[in-house]
C-alpha cells in the first residue's frame, strides 16, 4: 500500500534526507527496527534517529510494532510500501511550497545517489557498468500523451517494484531509477 500525501504538514515531515533514509529501509518489507539499528542507515545518533522517528510517527508513516524482547527497546515498522506526493492543482500555498520544497530535497538526494554511482562504477562487474545508464531525450508530446507514457513506464516499473519481488533472482541488486518528464519552456 502507498500512502497518498497531499498536505503541507505531512510533506514537511518528510522533507528530511535521514527521514527519506529510514523510510527506505522501512518501505522494504523487512524487518521492524529500532532506533539504532536504523541510525546506521541515516548516518545519525540513536537519539538523534529517535527524533525523527517519532516526528514520522506523528503523519503516521511508520508506527511501534510489538517488541522483539523484555519491552524497553522501541521497535518501528511501516505498513507502507511507498509515498505518492500528490498537492494537487488544488493545494493551497503552504502545500505548493512544501511540495516544492520536498521535490527539491529528492532531487538532491538523486543526485547524490547518481554521483556516487559515477565515483564506483570503475570498481563494478562489467554486466552492471554496462546496465546501467542515464539518458536526456527530448519527445513532443500532448499532455493527455505524457500522461499515457508515464502510465506505462510506471506500469513497467512495478513489475520489479521490492514489494512485488519478496524471492528476487539470484545476482539482482537493488537499482535506483529515476524517472523525470516535464514541459521545457
């Protein structure tokens, strides 16, 4: 299940790399995890992942599972798979800004994650250097078109989605794609 997010408080809440960071993990179907074991994953303290567990617990994104011991660790879990940040044509401004906001914080985080590919693709297996790809094209198109292409793009990506593949293929590794479409000026 994804969560569909259209207001300005929710998508503040977000607006976080460490919080994007335990979502991910979080959204993975795996395990519940506590405070620290999700700190090694955002880069933080424990208490300072314990802060921004608690601010996501707040929009309801993530929430207590039952503990896995005596009771005194806090474990989290998400019942989601994914976010849809949806504001609308008809958000107001606090939402128009806090989506801005938040589609700037992913891009950076995309970026970096594209960054970082360039800085090891050297060291990967040639199957992997060669699979991989980043791609600019320019298409004209209506907006009912554009529509229907990321209809089936995202159509396409779902077949591989994490929540649809609990017993992947042996040597599949987990691929960031980054799709954009967008009018140029």
């Amino acid at each position: 299940m994804r969560a569909n997010i259209r207001d300005a408080s929710t998508m503040r809440a977000l607006a976080h790399p460490a919080r994007i960071a335990i979502l991910d993990r979080l959204f993975d179907g795996g395990e519940p995890a506590t405070a620290t074991e999700l700190a090694e994953v955002c880069g933080l303290s424990p208490s300072a992942t314990s802060y921004h567990l608690r601010e996501l617990a707040k929009v309801n994104l993530i929430e207590q599972a039952p503990s896995r011991g005596d009771g005194r660790e806090r474990v989290w879990r998400s019942q989601l798979r994914g976010l849809n940040i949806e504001p609308g044509p008809e958000g107001g401004a606090a939402e128009r800004a806090a989506d801005r906001e938040l589609s700037l914080m992913f891009l950076e985080i995309e970026d970096a994650r594209a960054r970082a590919w360039l800085a090891r693709r050297d060291e990967e297996p040639y199957a992997w250097y060669t699979a991989a790809t980043s791609a600019d094209m320019q298409i004209q198109v209506t907006a009912d078109e554009l529509k229907a292409l990321n209809d089936e793009v995202f159509a396409l990506f779902e077949r591989y989605a994490r929540s649809r593949r609990p017993d992947p293929p042996e040597g599949a590794r987990q691929v960031n794609v980054t799709y954009r479409t967008f009018p140029r000026s």
